[in-house]
C-alpha cells in the first residue's frame, strides 16, 4: 500500500516548479521529516510539507503553467529515495516559522526551509547518514553537578530580570554599553534552564567573530554543569561537519544554548523557552539576498509562535524596536515591546565625556587637529590605548589629476577605484576589478596623480609619522595597527589582531566599524571618530540612525576599565565640521532618548518607517531603461489592486549604485500605512508580474526586498 506524501526541496520562487511536490511512499511519513527525492535526473533532500495550506498551493498552481517540466504529475508519481531517518521530524513550530517567511518575505518555503538546513545534510548518503548520527549520540558527554558562581546582580540588573520573569514580553533591553546586558541573557538562560532543565535558549549575536568574548562567557557560564557541548555555534564560518554536528546538538534538544549569527533564527530547537536578540539594532540581521528575511523580525514571531521570552538588547535600539516599546501616554496606546532600561554601568564607570573638534577652525587640509594628537601623545605615555575611528578602508577612496581632472572611476561601476598604498591597487570595493596604480596620469600623461580623500591605511601611516617621536611607559616606540576588511582577509587573522589589542600589544588601533562593536578591550581610554559628517546628510533616511549607534558603540569601548577611568577619565572625540548638529548634541548627552525622539518626529512627518511599510523590487539589466521599463510594466499591472488596498507604488528610479560590474541596477518603492494591507498586495500581486518577465528579456535579475533596510 502507497501513500502520497508532499515534499518541498529547494526551489526558487517562480523557478517554474510547483512550491510543493507529490511523491509516493511506502509508509506515512510525518510532516517534517527529512526525505531524499529524485526531481528529474538528480535526487535531492526536501522536507515532508503539509500540502493543505491554501497559501503554499496557490502560488504552485500559478506557476505550474503550462512550460512546467511535467515530473510531477499527478499520475506518474515517483517514490521517494529514502528516508533521513534516525531523528525526530522537525517539528510544527519550525514548519510554521518557514512557512510564514516564506510568505512573509515572498519566497517559495522550498528555498526557506532548505537554506535553514546544514549543507552536509544534502550531500550525505543514508549509510553515511546513519554513521554521522551513531558518532553524535556518542559524543554526548556526562554532567557534572559544579555550578558556577555568577557575580550577584546589581539592582538594575534583579530589576529587569524580575520583570522578564514575571511579564510575557517581547521585551526591548534598553542599557548603556557595560551596563551588564550580557549578563542579564546569562541570568534569564539560567532561570529558565533552573526551572526546566530541557530548555532551549537560542541567543543571536550581528557578526560572530567580532564577539569572540561572548562564546567563552556563556561556555564559563553553563558547561560546568551542562557539559562542555551544552553551548553551541552556529553562523557561516564552521566547517560544513562542525555546521551539521552543531545543528544536529540543537535539533535533538542535547545543546541548551545556541549561540548564532542571523542564521540561527532557522535553528531546530524541539525545546526553545528563550530568544536573545543582542545589538538588537545591528543591520545584519537582514539578510541582504535571497530571502531577505530580518531574524530580529523573525524571532519576535518565533517567540509568539512558541510561546518563548524574546528579549531584544542594545544601547541604541533600532527606531522600530524603540517605537515599538513606547510608552502608553494620555492620548496613544503603549506599543508591544516591554522596555526595559538599565542606565547605569556596571561599577558606575562614567560613559565617556564627548568633544566635538570644531574642523572649520583648523587650518586647511588637517587630518588630526593639535588638541586630539597632545591628548592622544599624553594618554599612550600613561600605557592606555586609543582607538581611531574611520568608516573607510584603502588610502584614498580616489586617486586625482590635478591636471586634468582624471578620477579613478571603475570602469565598470559608478564608483570610485579606491587606492590601496600597501599594495599599489586601485580596487574597486564594488566589482572588486583590480589594477595596479599606473605610474602616470593614463589621460594626460602627467606624473603628479594624488590620493584624494583618506581611508585608514592613511590614517596608520600618517599617525605613525605624527606619533614617531613618542614612546610607551616602557620606553618602546609605539604600536599603531589597523583592523578592517583588508586587515583580516586571512582566516584567524582578526582573531589574531583582536588578541593582539587585548593583551595590550597594540598602542594606537586605527579601523572601521569592525573595532566598533562588542569588544571588551580593557585599557581604551580615548576612542576618536574622524569626520564622520558624511551620515548627517546622507540620502538613506536610515543613516543618521545608523551613524548614532555607530558612534555610541564606539563610545562604549572606552572606559571599561572602572579603576583606570579614576587615574584618567575616559573620552571620546568627534572632529566634524558640524559641531552643533542635533545628534553630536544628543551624543555629547549619551541621550539616545533624545535622538530617538527628534528621528521619530521627523519620520512621523514623512511618514517613513516604523509610521509606514515598505517594499521594495530591485531590478537588473544591461540597460538602465530595461530595468525601469520592466518595474514601471509591473507598477502598471498593480496600478488597480494598489489603488484599491490604498498603496503607493513609486515610479522606478536607479540606484544610488547605479551600475555593478556593468549591470545597470533600478528599484521601484512600494509603501503603505498597514503592514496587512502591504501583505495582502504582495502575495496577489508578486505571482501576477512574474509573468511579465518572459516580455522583458533583457531582466537579467530582479527581487523583492520586504521591509527594506537600504533605499
Ligand atoms: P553589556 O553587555 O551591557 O555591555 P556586560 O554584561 O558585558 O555588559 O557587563 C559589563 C562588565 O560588567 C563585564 O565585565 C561583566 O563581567 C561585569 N558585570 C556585569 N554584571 C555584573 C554584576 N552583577 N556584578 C559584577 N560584575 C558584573
Ligand atoms: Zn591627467
Ligand atoms: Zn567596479
């Protein structure tokens, strides 16, 4: 006797195929589990679906038209290859969670659920199969009863752990750098851990490797008495078998703490109690291609869907998460989020006090005024260090003839060719098209080409110079080194790097954003910011956000060190030629509240983000006007649902990138006042113009992006 089951493998959306395949099986298999299939000449893993949602079929009957490669029929059905058996089914929450982000961000559930599964899982055969799980039953490892002795906690801290244990959240963990919000994760993973010993607790950090603190911290904190393989990793830098031992440790409920990038909103956790989201606000937790899903976004609704404590954390809370936990007033209901605030620092260290360098009273073309260099000359004699702060890698975002006003464009962007000293490139950071720097001007001939603008190689090079004659309080000259994404191309060398600046090696650290975050670096007394006035008038409406927790992360790395801040008071310096601009006030303040409040008030007027919703299609081809034709055939064909469900549909513009690699590159904003409404248009309207696309031959690329980040 044969069953039907339904199965979903990876399929793009409108790949032609139906989102849910038919197969015949010998036995019943539960929804969730894990299958091989054959699909034409190839076999390959999918998922055991539940075909009955209307929302799943839809779509595959739409596009199961008529030039549909016909394998699955309803009366040839193929018998699935094997079964991945051995473990439990994933169960019906993860189903759910697939499921609605799949709908949720337009993609087909295929693509979702299998790019939520470890590669390795596709390639092993079932012999191979069966050996991989008989070795991870038995690394399970014995428990032993040793508890560690976590630090009492301050008032704060017992305050807001007492309120996460008493309401149902989400919750928004408002608390300054150092105010101890990691430790409140350790407590509450504790607590629901002393209440239920299966508990699962799936904590998500932005980028992995620039926390290497926090893995070692939770480790500390649970192996002695969960047992050393009670934490585990999950982000894109483990080898594909450490990716499917970890998974498979979360999946069958023997790791209780799952530390991860955004990824890890996918997670198998058959027991998940709690959800941390910490930097809550970090922009990589959208996932920028595919399915451009946000896992901050995802893990309220994980939360909800499994009934789990979400606590969401920073010290600048996205504007979204900071509405969403307003206050109720007179006159507005209070919004979802429960806000929590810990302002203090753990030990009352003082936040930094911030200086702004006014630059329009420095002489022409300074790089490093005269007060910054004395305070920095006087803080590295003491041995404290210094982080210089500069969002721009190479040496010179532009190499310039002064003669006849050649520019290092990228010939196949419109960008700049960024010149890179170390190695005598000019690198394009968009195509990565590289050349070496030609030896004299390639237009006119003249010799006297000049960097124009400065990137932090320069920053390195010119602080060495300027700081040439100082000396540590060993009497060795000093040590400047620089971090960012040319820094730490090797595997293990930000890791490296990063030792490097904790063991005190490193005198003055010159980098990005990268030295920005989560580093516990204890003897950094002074962090500058060079010029970072670019954000303030930034087209992105989101960049003056972003600039503000920026600089108060950077902020938060100084003064960590309650003792050294006593001798020598921490600092942190802002050179701009905007001094008195809203958001230096609010940080010399350290009042996020303030910034929020001003950001909010003008996005309320513009009815932007989080006041309105947005979408956004991309489109790319050869030829700007095939991208915007395409877009504007597709606004057309939603003209009358749009009108109807009261959405705006703007006409389709370039992108500030406009060119990539010599593809032309278009978008066309979707915006409306309810997010329902938003939803509602997509799904009938997306299925709609997917057709256009065999009309528009020249489309080479295009995608939805729901809930943009970057327009
Ligand atoms: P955040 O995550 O908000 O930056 P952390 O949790 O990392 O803050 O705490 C900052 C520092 O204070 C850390 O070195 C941490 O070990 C210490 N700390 C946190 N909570 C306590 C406490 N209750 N008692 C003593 N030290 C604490
Ligand atoms: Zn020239
Ligand atoms: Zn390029």
């Amino acid at each position: 006797m044969s069953h039907l089951v339904s199965v979903i493998v990876h399929t793009p959306a409108h790949s032609g195929l139906a989102d849910v395949l038919s197969y015949e099986s010998a036995e019943i298999l539960p929804i969730g589990t894990l299958v091989r299939v054959p699909l034409g000449k190839r076999e390959l893993l999918g998922v055991v679906w539940d075909a009955s949602p209307a929302s799943d079929n839809a779509i595959a009957e739409k596009q199961n038209g008529s030039d549909t490669p016909s394998s699955n029929t309803a009366l040839t059905l193929r018998p699935i290859s094997s079964v991945l058996g051995g473990i439990a089914p994933l169960n019906t929450h993860w189903c759910d969670l697939v499921r609605f982000a799949a709908h949720y961000y337009q993609r087909s559930v295929g693509e979702v659920a299998l790019a939520a599964l470890p590669n390795q899982l596709r390639e092993l055969s079932a012999e191979q199969w069966t050996r991989r799980l008989t070795r991870q039953s038995k690394a399970a490892e014995p428990v032993s009863p040793k508890i560690f002795a976590a630090p009492a906690s301050t008032p704060e801290q017992a305050q807001v752990l007492q309120n996460i244990a008493t309401h149902k959240g989400p919750f928004l963990l408002y608390g300054n750098t150092g105010s101890g919000k990691t430790e409140v994760y350790l407590r509450a993973a504790q607590s629901q851990l002393a209440k239920d010993a299966s508990a699962q607790i799936l904590v998500m950090v932005p980028e992995i490797n620039l926390t290497p603190q926090l893995e070692s911290r939770f480790r500390e904190r649970f192996a002695p008495q969960w047992g050393d393989d009670c934490v585990v990793a999950m982000h894109s830098n483990l080898t594909p078998a450490q990716r499917l031992k970890n998974w498979l440790a979360a999946h069958n409920g023997q790791a209780r703490i799952v530390l991860g990038t955004r990824m890890a909103v996918f997670a198998s956790m058959p027991h998940l109690q709690l959800i941390v989201v910490d930097e809550e606000h970090d922009p990589s937790y959208k996932q920028q291609e595919g399915a451009r899903y946000s896992a901050r976004d995802l893990a309220i609704y994980r939360g909800q869907l499994e009934n789990a404590k979400v606590i969401l954390g920073s010290a600048t809370p996205s504007l979204e998460s900071w509405h969403h936990s307003r206050p109720a007033t007179g006159t507005t209901q209070a919004g979802r989020y429960m806000r929590l605030h810990m302002p203090s620092r753990v030990g009352d260290g003082a936040l930094p006090f911030v200086r702004r360098v006014d630059m329009n009273h420095q002489p022409k073309k300074t790089v490093f005024s005269s007060q910054l260099l004395d305070a920095m000359r006087e803080r590295v004699t003491r041995g404290e260090q210094i982080l210089v702060l500069l969002n721009r890698r190479g040496y010179a975002p532009v190499l310039h003839c002064p003669d006849c006003d050649w520019k290092s464009q990228c010939p196949h962007c419109s960008a700049f060719r960024v010149f890179h000293k170390l190695d005598r490139t000019l690198r394009c950071h968009h195509c990565s098209f590289t050349q070496s720097v030609p030896r004299a001007c390639p237009a006119c001939g003249n010799a006297d080409i000049q960097p124009l603008g400065r990137g932090t190689e320069q920053l390195e090079e010119h602080l060495g110079e300027l700081l040439s004659d100082v000396r540590r309080a060993d009497g060795e000259p000093l040590c400047i080194s620089r971090i960012d994404a040319d820094s730490t191309r090797l595997k293990g060398e930000l890791e490296r790097q990063l030792a490097e600046v904790h063991a005190g090696a490193v005198d003055v650290l010159v980098g990005t954003q990268m030295i920005a975050k989560g580093h516990d670096f204890r003897r950094v007394s002074l962090v500058a910011a060079m010029n970072p006035d670019g954000a303030l008038f930034s087209s992105d409406f989101r960049a003056p956000e972003r600039l503000f927790s920026l600089l108060m992360q950077a902020a938060g790395r100084a003064g960590r060190d309650t003792q050294m801040q006593r001798i020598s008071p921490c600092e942190m310096w802002v050179q701009t030629f905007h001094p008195q601009h809203p958001l230096f006030e609010a940080l010399k303040q350290h009042d996020y509240p303030a910034f929020a409040a001003q950001q909010l008030g003008e996005r309320q007027q513009a009815q932007l983000p989080p006041f309105s919703f947005q979408a956004l299609v991309r489109a790319e081809a050869r030829d700007q006007t095939a991208a915007q034709t395409f877009l504007n055939a597709m606004r057309d064909a939603g003209a009358g649902l749009a009108e109807s469900l009261q959405i705006d549909i703007y006409p389709a513009v370039p992108m500030a990138m406009q060119r990539v690699a010599n593809i032309e590159r278009a978008q066309m904003l979707i915006e409306c006042q309810s997010r329902k409404a938003l939803q509602q248009f997509l799904s009938i309207w997306h299925p709609q113009v997917h057709a256009l696309r065999a009309e528009h031959r020249q489309i080479i690329r295009w995608a939805i992006d729901v809930d943009p980040l970057a327009i």
